[in-house]
C-alpha cells in the first residue's frame, strides 16, 4: 500500500509551486502520493484522505494544534514547516511554533529553513528532541536557483509587459512587495482574532495593527512621489496574499504608469524587476539572491530592533525625496557595494541554509524516510485506516442528524450549501478585496503543474 501525505497550502499564489515540487519529487522517486489542501475543514480532510503524514505552516491558533492532536489519536505523523515571514523575533517565533499551545506533545518534527531558526529553537527549550528539528532549506526558493530560472518555467519580459499592458515598454520596472496584511481590516476583529487564538496580548496586536497603517500611508506616498516624478518608469505593486487589494485599487486607477500585480508568484515578478522596494518583508531576501538593490522604505517613529541585521544590507530611506535619490542612483547605473553582497550572502545561509534547488528535494527525502520508519516498526496502516473511516463516518451520520441537513433535504437545497446569510455577505463584500490566497487546491491544478515539471525540470534533477 502506497503513502499518503497531506500538505496544507496556506496560500496558492506564494506556496503552491514549492509544495507541488515537494509532491512532485515524492511521487517520482517515491510513488508517494500528496494531497495538496488549504486551510479549511483539515480534521475532515484528514478522515477522507487518510495520509500517513501531515504538514502544518504554523502553530500560532489553537485549531491548528487541535488538528495535530487530531493526527496523534489517529497514527498520523505530525510535522510543521514554515511558509513565511523571515520571524527575526524569538517570541514571535515560538508563538509561531505552538509552544503556548504545548504544541511539543503533538508534534513529531519540526522542519526548519536553516541554523538561524533552529538556533532559537533551542534556545528557547522547543521540543525536547532536537533532532526532532530538521534543516532543510526553503522549497519554495529552489525556483530561485540558475538552473530552474532558466528551465523555461517563468514567463518572459514581453509576456510580463504585454499582461500588465505596460504602455513604458524596455523601461525600468520597479516592485513594491506590499506586508501590510491588516491595514485595511477592522481593528476590533484582529484584536480578538489573535488574543482569542492564540497568547498575543491586546498591546502586542495594537502595536502591529497601528505600525502596518503608517507603513501603508507612508509607503504609498513614496509610490506616488516616484511614479508622478518618473513617469517613463513602470512601477508594480506586488500584494501580499493575505491583504485585501481595495487600498491600491485608488492609485494603480489614477497613475497610469503603477499597475497591480496579477495573480501569480513573486518569482515571476522579480525575474524581470531592477529593484525592489519594501519593509522588513521575506521578499527582500528573495531579491538578495537575485542580486537586486532593495529599498527599506522605514518609518521614523517605529523602526524593528529585530530587524536591525536585515535592515542594514538594504538602502534605507525615510522620505520620498530619500528614495528617490537611492533609486535613481540605482536605475543610472550605481552597484550594490561588495561588502553588502558578502553579508547577504551569509544572512541567506543562515536564514534558508541553501538555495541551491534541492530544498524540495530534501524535504520529499525526509517525509519518505519518516513514513517508512513509522510503518516498519509494527504500526499497522490498516489499523489507522479503519480507525480514521470510523470517525469520518461518525462525522457524517452526525452531519446528516444536524437541523441545517433536515432543513436543507426538505428545501431541496444541496448540502454543501451554506445556511450562514451573514457570512456569504460578508463574503460577497470582500470579493474583490483578498487575493486568492485559500482557494481550494484540485487534483487538476497539481496534475497540470506535474506536467510542467515533467518537461523543465527531469533533467535538471536527473544530474
């Protein structure tokens, strides 16, 4: 009987190619299968799918570790990777970890990026194992590697100017990476999102919610000042999946040279970028290792001391007159200083441990080493199996007895159908305004991606 493994997608747009590759290797070298989910109904998932391991993007919310105790009652392996941010503050960190959730007792592994996180991990006494902790790199980087930029995966300059209808053709583009995921969200709802999910305290979530809205204002008077300035350059606005798109739709409408991003991976963006501009945002890093300038658009009043060794090998600037002396500079010519490129260089190795191609590859060897280690010590999948069919049937006898499932049969309304009015307006209300970070993932989806690995990459990774 072949594995199973489930991976949670927290977001399409960013994770979906790191993770397909994950899949991808697993299934050519180990005809292991992969179900690709995002973040809804993962308990119920779990029964339908039955895989013999999970992975968890974060531990910060009680349900996630919920759905890890979920796995431990049922023999399923537990394992939580990091999708995002660079998390330089240790609290932050552990929080993201579940160590206020003593998520320790129902997980398995803990697949870390490099040395830098491992480090404070242990430092701050997560998971009594270390070797529990594994180094593997970042999945969804390896795209960043010669080899795969130059496999044919990434669309061309032209076809990037021709989808954003890019009337500046051959002229400079810049990329504001945006990180201001609850600027434009209601205050209220995100204090007790987090407070209520999980250990931040009121001060904590009033601090983020306050600093993202100045960094929001005050970045986007630094777009404007640029783009008004320097009309023959082209300016993209690259949003963070987990924002809602409505505070740029205002700017990208009245400026003709600042387009919005469409719907597709950084990578793509930044393959045809010639500087970056953001705050303390995992994509600075990325551009790093494209050999890009990065602008620090900083804020006076509030900057991170955690970011202080990041911020350093970016140009930082606290006006829009500042950045657009830095930025000039750069598009006339001017090279990052070698010194800022040695430091680079040994942040990324700390940070990502490699970014040589093969993160997703060495994943994929660990997830298959630790299925067959479980299953060769006498843990009977069968078991498992029927033990996880028992609760997904009790799940739906359950589901049928409920008075919206008698309501719905006599309506002759379908049972996938949501009773909840209210949250299908408020669900109508955001269209528009999120990315499609949580769609669901189809079997579609990761087949056609199967096929694009099949041609570009076999003999990238048969060498």
């Amino acid at each position: 009987m072949n594995h199973k493994v489930l991976i949670l997608v927290p977001y399409k747009v960013r994770d979906f190619g790191g993770y397909t590759l994950v899949a991808w290797h697993l299934k050519r070298k180990y005809n292991i299968e992969t179900q690709l989910t995002n973040a809804y109904n993962v308990i119920l998932k779990l029964a339908k799918y039955k895989p013999d391991l999970y992975v968890v993007d974060h531990l910060t919310w009680d349900f996630k570790v919920e759905e890890l105790k979920f796995c431990k009652e049922n023999y399923i392996i537990t394992c939580m990777y990091p999708t995002e941010g660079m998390v330089m503050r240790p609290h932050e960190l552990m929080l993201n970890a579940g160590q206020h959730h003593d998520s320790e007792k129902v997980l398995d592994y803990y697949f870390a990026w490099g040395i830098f996180h491992k480090r404070l991990l242990n430092e701050n006494d997560f998971m009594v194992n270390t070797d529990k902790i594994k180094i593997i790199g970042t999945a969804r980087f390896d795209f960043y590697n010669n080899n795969l930029i130059e496999s044919g995966l990434f669309w061309s300059k032209a076809d990037f100017e021709a989808e954003h209808k890019m009337v500046n053709k051959n002229a400079p583009i810049l990329l504001w990476a945006t990180s201001t995921p609850y600027a434009a969200r209601d205050k209220d709802e995100i204090i007790k999102r987090y407070t209520s999910r999980s250990t931040y305290t009121v001060e904590e979530i009033e601090w983020v919610y306050n600093d993202n809205q100045a960094q929001l204002s005050n970045n986007l008077k630094v777009i404007e000042h640029l783009a008004i300035q320097h009309p023959d350059w082209n300016i993209v606005i690259k949003v963070h999946p987990a924002e809602w798109l409505n505070p740029y739709n205002e700017i990208v409408s009245r400026i003709p040279n600042v387009y919005l991003a469409s719907n597709r991976v950084i990578t793509d963006y930044l393959a045809h970028t010639d500087l970056l501009l953001q705050r303390n945002c995992t994509t600075s890093t990325e551009a790093w290792i494209m050999g890009l300038p990065v602008i620090q658009m900083e804020l006076k009043e509030s900057p991170d001391p955690f970011f202080d060794s990041h911020r350093k090998m970016n140009d930082v600037t606290y006006t829009p007159e500042e950045a657009d002396n830095v930025v000039t500079s750069y598009i006339n010519g001017a090279s990052i200083p070698l010194n800022i490129q040695e430091e680079r260089e040994v942040f990324i190795t700390e940070l990502y441990y490699k970014v040589d191609g093969r993160s997703s590859e060495r994943m994929a060897d660990l997830i298959n080493e630790l299925v067959n280690e479980k299953f060769k010590l006498g843990n009977s999948k069968e078991e498992k199996n029927l033990k996880l069919q028992n609760v997904l049937d009790r799940m739906e006898s359950e589901k049928n007895a409920s008075n919206s499932s008698k309501l719905k049969k006599a309506l002759g309304i379908p049972q996938k159908t949501s009773l909840k009015f209210w949250k299908l307006k408020a669900k109508k209300e955001r269209k528009g305004q999120t990315g499609v970070g949580e769609m669901e993932i189809t079997q579609d989806m990761v087949d056609q991606q199967f096929e694009l690995y099949d041609s570009c990459l076999t003999e990238i990774f048969l060498q």
